[in-house]
C-alpha cells in the first residue's frame, strides 16, 4: 500500500486551513469607529451610525459600512431629516468652511451635494439631535457648553435656548413635534410646549437613551443603564413594555416604522443590531472590531 509523502501531506494541511479560513460568509473586516455617539434611520428606512470616525451607512445585508461625504470627523450628535442628515461635532484631520474647529456646529449632507455647514460653525457642539417627521423644521440639540435644550424652527439655520435642563439624551415626537423627551440623571422628564417647560414622567424606567417611536403618538424606545430596553409612551405613562436587553453598555439606539412593525436599533457590546420582532430575537448588521 502506498502512502501520502510529506508533500502531499502537507499540501492537503494547506488546502484545508484556506477553506476555514475563506469562508463566503465573510465579509470585509468592519471599520474602526472607535465610539459610537448616535444611530439614525433616513424616511426609506437606511440606517447611519456617527462615530468618532465619521458617519457611516450601514449596509445591513453585507454587513459592512461606508463613509457618509467621504469625509472623516468625530460626528457626535446626528438625526435624519428626510433624506438628508444632521450632525454635529469636531473636525478631524479636514478643517475648511464646513468643518470648523473647535466645533463644526450643524452641518447636513445631503444625497448628491456633500457636507455643508448650516449653523453656528466653531462655536457649539451638540452631543444630542433630534427631529421629527411630523415637522422637519424642527431641529431640538444638547449642546455641550451649557445646560439647555435648544431648539431650531427652521431647519437648524437659528437656534433659541429653551428650559435648563442636564439632560443625557433627547427624542421629540414624530406625531406632536411640541412634545421633547429628555434623560436625565433623576429620570425621565417630558415637555408638552417645545422644550419651555419639563415634568417628569410618572412610573418610567430610568432610561439614559432614547428615540422616539413613530408608530404611536408620544411613542418612546430606551435603554436604560442595567442594558434593559423598553418602549412605551409619554401620554400613557407607567406603560413600558421590555423589549430584551443590550449586551453591555448600549450607546445609541434608533428606530423605523415599516409596514411589518417597529425597527429598533441599539448599539453596543457586539456592534450595531437590529430587531423586529419586538426585542425577541437580534440580528447583528454591523459587527464590533
């Protein structure tokens, strides 16, 4: 009987090894984002992350991502209005009339023109944004260098600050865009007048991010500092279903409305992932480094 020499043997150790290792379910390796700050859904349901790194669109089927504008900063805050995104934060190795240092400001992208400076460039920092697709002049931001929610009424072009408040993370309503929702460190505080004036909400989970739900009327998706993620509503308080758990600590969540249901989104400890199915079961659509 003839045997295999040391050639073919190790020939056939290689061959194997490069099948393991080259299997079509991989894909490229997922870009470095160092943090992530904010995730956002556009109104056709495409998902963006902002990051240190700049803002990115999830492909959720190949499991990859790609540079928004193809400009690269640390996007803190951001929110999509229609197609177009808003964001806010530093500059990174690009400074020009967009992206001013110490801080850009509000800068949109919009699909085919780029990145373009709307307001208050070097001057404020927004670590939290929202809009609303009941009205999208509407533009409501934490900025970073006071304790305020500030508010926009046209687009994010002029800005008045509205109530103090030390807030975490903001949503306002997609059905009454006068109703702003804030996290803070004594719980969960609603304003019915576009900011003026907060009261807490009654018998809600201690959340530290939020998005507003646009399949209900003062519709409300969180997560709190344990990893639970609830959703429920400001008009009916003491009404937060649980809708499951992140895995470590969640930075961003967001949400879609489609015909199927809601979408949430959450990022944390194994990347961006998506549900929907109410929080039974996660699909990861853009794995952690």
């Amino acid at each position: 009987m003839s045997h295999p020499s040391a050639l073919t043997t190790l020939t056939l150790v290689v061959l194997a090894l490069t099948a393991c290792t080259s299997s079509s379910d991989e894909g490229p390796p997922p870009p470095d984002l160092g943090h992530v700050h904010a995730l956002a859904y556009d109104d056709a349901g495409e998902l963006f992350v902002a990051s240190h790194h700049g803002v990115y669109a999830i492909d959720q089927a190949e499991r990859r991502a790609e540079l928004v504008g193809e400009v690269e900063f640390d996007a803190m805050g951001m929110a999509a209005s229609g197609a177009d995104l808003l964001a806010s934060g530093h500059p990174g190795e690009v400074v020009d009339d967009v992206f001013v240092p110490p801080n850009i400001g509000l800068v949109r992208h919009a699909p085919g023109r780029g990145w373009e400076s709307v307001a208050l460039a070097g001057r404020t920092d927004f670590h939290g944004l929202a809009t609303s697709i009941a009205d999208p002049d509407v533009v409501a931001g934490l900025p970073t260098d006071r304790e305020a929610l500030a508010v926009s009424d046209d687009g994010g072009t002029t800005w008045t600050d509205r109530a103090p408040v030390r807030a975490r993370d903001l949503a306002v309503d997609h059905v009454d865009p006068a109703t702003v929702v804030v996290t803070t460190e004594d719980g969960l505080l609603v304003s019915r007048d576009a900011g003026r004036t907060f009261d807490p909400v009654e018998d809600a989970p201690l959340l530290v991010i939020v998005a507003a739900d646009p399949s209900r009327e003062g519709g409300l998706v969180g997560v709190g500092a344990d990893g639970a993620i609830w959703q429920g509503s400001v008009v009916e308080p003491g009404r937060f279903e649980r809708l499951g758990a992140a895995q470590g600590t969640a930075a961003a969540v967001a949400t879609h409305a489609t015909r199927g249901g809601l979408v949430v989104a959450v990022s944390d400890d194994r990347g961006v992932v998506v549900s929907e199915d109410d929080g039974d079961t996660w699909t990861v659509v853009l794995p952690a480094p």
